[in-house]
C-alpha cells in the first residue's frame, strides 16, 4: 500500500485496508414523487471488499448506479480520492477508473470473449482516431499490450478455452464471468457488481466468490457489491451496508450487522402496531 | 473462343463494376447500422447531397442563392471562382462531418433509447429534409460532375482483348477507378472496424448502449463518427454516380438498388456488402444477358428484388450477416 493513511488497518486474514477512496454524502435520489435513496452517507475503503445489502426495492442498484454515473442524484455529493467529483457522463466516470457489471448482463452479444474483454481497456488506450485509422506502429503495439493484459485476466478467470466464441451462444454462469474480466480489463480502482451472482446455481456462486476473493487479493481492488444471498455476503465483505426502503439502516462489518435489530426486523419482518 | 462466350464474359466483368457502385451505396447503410442498428434511410440522400454540394463548391456556387436573390432582389448566382476538386473533395467531406454532428445533435441525442422503428422514422424525415435542403441550396437543375476521373472506353483492354480473342471488350475507365477506390475504401474500413480502438467501440456501441458507458465509450463521439464515414463513403458513392450520370435527383434513388444488396450481403458485414453487391451487378447482367430474350427483357428492373426475397425466406440474415443467436 503506497499511502498509508493513519487509519488502515490490516484484516485478519493479512490484508491491508487502507483510506477512504470512495465516500459518498448525504446521497438522495428521487424519480418524480418516489424517493429511492434518501439522505445515505457511506464510505469506502482502499482495498475493501464493500457489501451493500437489502431486501428488494431498498435501492441498492439505484445507489450502485449513482457510484458509476447512470443516475444523477438530486442532493448529495460524491468523493471520489479525495476531490469532491463533478456531475459526469457514465462513460466519463469509466474513464475515472470505476469500472461495473450489470444486475442483467450488459455484454456486447455479438462479439467474442476475447473482444469483449478488449473494449473493457479503451479507456486504457492512448493513440487517436487518425493514427488508429491509419494503423500506424504505435497502434499496433499498443494493441498487443493490451492483448497480453487481457490475456492474464482470461488465464485468472479460467475462460481460456471460450475465447472466441461470441458471447451469446454462452450460459449464463460464464456470461457473468466474462462481464467481470470486462470490468476487470480497465484495471479498477473502484469495482463495482451488480448481484454478481443473482441466478446462479451453488457451485456457480462458490466459483464466483473464489473470484471475487482472488480479484481483491492478488489485485487490491477495491470492490463494492450488491448481493441478495446474506451468506455469501457474510463470508465476502468486510464492511455492510443495510439498506431498506431508500434509507439507510445498518453499517458495519458483517458481525455488527447481523446482530443489528433494524436489520433483522428488514429482513424477517416485523409486527407493526 | 466463341463470341457468345466472349460476350458474356464481357458483361459479367461489366457486371462486376455496377456492382461495385451498389456495394458503395450499401455501404454506408451498412456502416450506420452496425453502429447503431439505425436503418439510415437518408443514405441514398446523402450521397445526392454530397455530390451537389461538391459540384457546388467546384463551380463556386453561392449557396442559397435562390433563396437570397429573392429576399433581397440581388442577382447573385456564382462566386466567379473554381476550387480544384481535391480540395473541393476535402472540403466536402468536412461538410459532411458538419452534418454528421448536426444530426447527432438535434436528431439522434433526443432519441436514445428509442425503438428501432422510431429511429428509422427520423431517418425517412430527415432523408426529405435534405432532399429540398440539397434544392435550396444548390438548386433543382440537372449538374455535370467532373473530378478528373477518367471517362470512356479503356482503349488499352479494347485492344488487348481484340488482339487476344478478335473482340474487343467494352470497359469504361470511370468504372475501373470506382473498383479501385471500392476496394481501399472496403479494405481500410474493415480493418478499421476489426481491429482499431475505435472500431471496436463502434461495435460495442451498436450492440449495447449501457454496457458501452460502462467501458468508458462516449456515445455521442461514436455516432458523430459513424455518421462522419457514412458521409464520407456517401460522398465517394455520390463522386462515382454523379460523375456516371450527373447530379440530379434521381440519385437520390440508388439507395433502393442498395436494399437487395444488403438482404444478400447482411445488414452488419461491410464484405457482404460488396460481395452482394457484386452478386447482383453480375447477376442481373447476366440475367438479362441470358434469360431477358426469352420473356421479353427489362429484367434488371426485378432482378435484384426477387432474389432478395428468395435469400429472406432461406437465410434471412444474409451470406455474412452475424448468425441469429437464440438460447431457448
């Protein structure tokens, strides 16, 4: 870690979670008369791995989507390392350094794995249109730079042997694990991931997690996750944050949420009177 | 060798030409949809536009000039000036960038994420808009469009041919130079989009607008892009016709002639734009060469559309379109 600010920390497990890279300030986000996310402040840590948790309709994609810029929020800043950051394009907030998968799958159907994983370096790629028009040298070896780094996120995710194949024709299990080399391609500072494993049988969510896991320590990505099932994310994150209709409930790490009264009752349901 | 081989022969190769002026025209369709699944119905119409405002540029046309004499009772007609067609050409195409973001600006950006239907709608609008635009600006009459592309018969195969077989085949000059320029604008496209950063991002663009923020790619930069080479290859498609057959606008028109072609070739693959568009200048050459005696002629009239419909119902994705992917 090369800053190492007066509060990191080192995990059980040996790693080190450092500063804050991430925070998030009295985030609100209304569509019309709804108010999906109202008045939640978060942070996120160096090296962490993030949960954001919640039944259904709590907002959690809504406020995954304000990290990477889809949605605006009404009130509220975002603090991205340090400097408070600007409304941005979606495209502009890639090219910040965070990078995303989708709740449903956004990959570009069409075109094979390994194309697939190339558009996750553009933002990485340097040369302009016209020397990329004109394919001169620079350009060339430019692209077998980043040939060679996709090609140690397809040797680390264990999908060497799909590489050409165009990615409709694939189940859904390694579909998901193709947006992830994406996402991972542009060398994240900030990870994002939409219920990396909604939809996926035991095995594809033990494959998943081991993912996730070696991303973060081999990487240090830092990763924000949403997930449903509460034991993965119990066993992944280092810090939770509960969410329930649009508010913000619970914050701490897995051990502190689960013994938390409003996050029990979110969950279980609770007798109103 | 029998002369009705030679013959044929002679217009299978004259064949081969046409088609590369349809593939030109289907090309630009080809490009658009690519990028951003928008049937372009204006791009017969650009290419008209392109070729008009080149004459216009060339002959120091004042632009408007109807428009203007009648405001303001001046009589105003010509700058007095000739620009060189290089530089005409150069300056066309900036025109044609010009356009590229116009549309992006105040068609396109208002219509993000609308269905398809509603996108080609905006195209047929926008196809009339510049159909009386290209009329306001450089007016309606008929204009000889001359590059300095060479024209006529080509003596040196004429002659080669009549000392080789005793008939000497008929091959226009303009139509060589079109496959010439055909094939480096098709070669250059294609490894354009196969293999360059911005290629590539043009593909993800055109097959998921979400997924394509997400890697950082800017939309409003891709189809300011995307429309820029249609332009550009409708500016090409607009120099070979208008210089065939003059600026007038019928041209507007060949776009139909690009419909077939692009059932044959696929809407998405720039190669199965030229290869279809070869298959049907051959074809229906040789069908009229062929068959067109025997029901009465006139079959290039159809030629192209009925073979269209026969690959619709067989292989309706075409010979290089991208497979039709379906998991059940």
């Amino acid at each position: 870690m090369n800053d190492m600010s007066p509060d990191s920390y080192v995990t059980p497990d040996g790693r080190t979670i450092g500063g804050v890279v991430m925070e998030m300030k009295n985030i609100t986000l209304r569509f019309g008369g709804v108010v999906a996310i109202k008045d939640i402040s978060f942070d996120i840590r160096e090296g962490e791995i993030r949960a954001i948790i919640g039944p259904n309709g709590a907002g959690k994609s809504s406020m995954l989507n304000v990290i990477s810029g889809f949605y605006v929020p009404q009130e509220g800043e975002v603090w991205f390392r340090g400097s408070k950051r600007p409304q941005m394009k979606p495209y502009e907030v890639a090219g910040q350094g965070i990078a995303r998968t989708f709740q449903n799958i956004a990959l570009f159907d069409g075109m094979s794995v390994l194309d697939n994983i190339m558009t996750g370096r553009l933002t990485k790629m340097k040369t302009g249109l016209a020397s990329q028009a004109l394919w001169f040298g620079r350009a060339e070896r430019e692209e077998i730079e980043h040939r060679e780094q996709v090609e140690k996120i397809i040797d680390f995710l264990e999908i060497q042997n799909i590489r050409k194949t165009p990615v409709g024709r694939l189940p859904y299990g390694l579909k998901k694990r193709v947006e992830l080399a994406r996402a991972l391609a542009a060398e994240p500072k900030l990870l994002l991931l939409d219920e990396p494993m909604a939809g996926m049988n035991v095995e594809e969510k033990e494959d998943m997690s081991r993912f996730i896991l070696d991303v973060n320590d081999e990487f240090g990505t830092t990763i924000a996750l949403i997930e449903h099932d509460m034991g993965v994310v119990m066993d992944l994150s280092d810090r939770v944050v509960v969410m329930d209709y649009g508010k913000k409930i619970g914050d701490g790490t897995p051990d502190e949420v689960r013994g938390n009264q409003a996050v029990i009752d979110a969950y279980l349901g609770v007798a109103h009177d | 060798m029998p002369d009705q081989l030679l013959f044929a022969i002679e217009v299978t190769l004259n064949g081969l030409m046409a088609g590369v002026l349809y593939a030109l025209v289907a090309l630009g369709f080809v490009l658009i949809f690519k990028a951003s699944g928008i049937f372009n119905y204006a791009q017969g119409v650009m290419a008209l536009f392109a070729a008009l405002t080149l004459v216009g540029i060339q002959d120091g046309q004042v632009p408007f000039s109807h428009l203007i004499n009648a405001i303001f009772g001046t009589d105003v007609h010509h700058f007095g000036w000739h620009v060189p067609a290089v530089l005409a050409i150069l300056l066309t195409a900036a025109v044609m960038v010009l356009f590229a973001w116009i549309v992006e600006r105040y068609v396109l950006r208002h219509l993000v994420n609308q269905p398809g239907i509603i996108l080609f709608m905006a195209t047929i609008g926008l196809a009339y808009f510049m159909e009386g635009f290209g009329d306001l600006m450089w007016g309606a009459d008929i204009k000889n469009l001359d590059v300095g592309l060479p024209q006529g018969i080509n003596e040196t195969i004429d002659e080669t041919t009549y000392n080789w077989f005793g008939y000497g085949f008929f091959i226009d000059n303009l139509d060589i130079a079109a496959t010439i320029v055909a094939v480096i604008l098709v070669v250059s496209l294609t490894l354009f989009s196969q293999y360059s950063k911005q290629g590539r991002a043009l593909r993800a663009v055109a097959d998921d607008h979400q997924a394509a923020l997400s890697v950082g790619i800017s939309l409003r930069f891709i189809w300011v892009l995307v429309w820029s080479i249609a332009g550009f290859v409708a500016l090409v498609a607009g120099i070979m016709w208008g210089s065939k057959s003059g600026v007038q606008f019928s041209l507007s028109l060949i776009a139909l002639k690009a419909l077939p072609v692009l059932m044959l070739g696929g809407f998405t693959s720039i190669p199965g734009a030229i290869v279809g568009g070869l298959i049907i200048g051959v074809g229906e050459k040789l069908f009229e060469f062929l068959i067109g005696p025997l029901v009465g002629g006139a079959t290039e009239n159809w030629f192209a559309y009925v073979l269209a419909l026969l690959f619709l119902v067989f292989r309706p994705q075409g010979l290089f379109g991208e497979k039709i992917i379906e998991r059940v």
